[in-house]
C-alpha cells in the first residue's frame, strides 16, 4: 500500500495574499467614494444626490467587503502530477547502470 502523499496545491491562499486583496478593493471603493465626493461638489442639478449618497453608503460597504473574513478558496490547481516511486528492483538496476558506468 503506497503512502498517502500530501501536496501544498490543497491549501488555501496565504494571508498575507488574502489580505493584499482585501485591501486593494477597500482602496478601489474608497477611491470611488472620493470621486463621489468630488462630483457632488461639481455636479449641479439632482445627480449631485446620487453622488452624494454614494459618499455615504461606500464607507459601510467598504468596510463590510474588508472585514469579511477568510474566502473559503477551492484548492489552487498547479500542474502538479504524481510521479511514481521507483520499485526496489528498478531502483536495483538503476544503481548497477550506474555502478557499471563508474567502472569503465
């Protein structure tokens, strides 16, 4: 019975690269949020509320979507492929081609 062989392709994301992302769209949305903020201070007539609501609703969202915690990720796919561990005969033969090749 062959050993059961464990791959580091099962794991998750690191932590460090699950919050890089997190970060990234906290910035995205507060960035959003100061465009908001700019274009209600620009933009006349009744669309000015739109961007106005959007500088207060983003906030919330931003900080929701940041602080949601781990993504249950499915295990990354990396090509790895199982390779088969020699038998003791071919691992035999092995060592005298190489025994033989020494000696000449």
């Amino acid at each position: 019975m062959a050993p059961e062989v464990y791959t580091i392709t099962a794991t998750n994301r690191a932590l460090s690269n699950e919050q890089a992302g997190r970060t990234r769209k906290y910035l995205i949305s507060m960035g959003i949020r100061t465009g908001c903020v700019l274009a209600a201070i620009v933009v006349p007539g009744w669309s000015k509320w739109i961007f106005i609501a959007g500088a207060v609703v983003l906030p919330y969202l931003a900080v929701v979507i940041a602080n949601a915690g781990r993504e249950n990720d499915a295990p990354g796919a990396m090509g790895v492929v199982p390779v088969a561990l020699p038998t003791a005969a071919s691992a035999q033969e092995s060592h005298r081609r190489n025994f033989r090749s020494l000696e000449q």
